[in-house]
C-alpha cells in the first residue's frame, strides 16, 4: 500500500547512506530502511 507521505525514491536517495550499516556483523534486517522510515513519516 503507497501513502502519500512516502519517500519517493528521489527523496530516499538523499538520505539513505545515514541507514546503512557501519559494519556486515550480525543477521540481516527483518523489514526495509525505507518501509520504516516511511512509517515514523505517517505520524
């Protein structure tokens, strides 16, 4: 489902390197950067 105040990809773009990890250890992540970005955004 899209709302409209999710990130376009534009936007996530931006700011998308302060999400990522500074080391590989540990396990994958469970739900996407993006997705809850986008819902802290829907408050």
């Amino acid at each position: 489902m899209v709302y409209q105040t999710d990130l376009k990809e534009s936007e996530w773009d931006l700011i998308k390197t302060y999400f990522e990890p500074n080391s590989k250890r540990g396990s994958s992540h469970k739900h996407e950067k993006k997705q809850i970005v986008n819902g802290i955004c829907t408050c």
